[in-house]
C-alpha cells in the first residue's frame, strides 16, 4: 500500500501535554474503511494516551477515550481535526485542565 503524508506533526499544548497528528492519503482504504486515508491521532497527558483516533487494518474507523474503544464515522480529514480538537477541549474540561 502506498502512502503520501499530509500531515505529521506533534503540537505542544501544555508542559506536560502534546498532540500527535498524522494523516496520509493512501492508495487504496484502510479495510474495512473505504476512504482514501489512513490516520493516527493522539493526545497525551502526562506520558499517557488520553484520548486517539485511528483506523487500524481490520478494525476500521474508531477512537480511544482512555481504555474505552468506540466506533468513529470517517468523513473528511477536515471533521476528524474538528472532532480530535473538540474531544481535547472536553477532555481537558472534565479533567480540569480548562
């Protein structure tokens, strides 16, 4: 499978908090996802992985709030940084670092 990096990058938000966002446009979908992009989205807090969004081969579309996995609906690159941020943003709220 071929890929090309569109994004990949690590954002510092807090001393001891980082997101790390990649995305690739690959040739052919990430099975059983039937888009065009495999993704990794992840936002650590104190050495720990909060909150990430990926699509594994074999297990599609989903994200990890702490231990717990769910299902994630793929539609654009564009609404999963909206919906990575949104979830940072709430995160952060019920944990008190707003």
């Amino acid at each position: 499978m071929k890929a090309a990096a569109l994004i990949r990058h690590r954002v510092v938000l807090a001393t001891d908090a980082f997101a790390e966002i990649s995305v690739w446009r690959v040739s052919e979908p990430v099975s059983p996802s039937e888009h065009p992009f495999k993704y990794r989205l992840a936002y650590v807090v104190k050495g720990e992985c909060a909150l990430r969004y990926d699509n594994e081969q074999g297990e599609g579309d989903h994200l990890h709030l702490g231990a717990v996995e769910s299902p994630y609906v793929f539609t654009a690159p564009e609404r999963l940084m909206a919906d990575f941020n949104a979830d940072i943003e709430r995160w952060n709220h019920e944990h008190g670092r707003s």
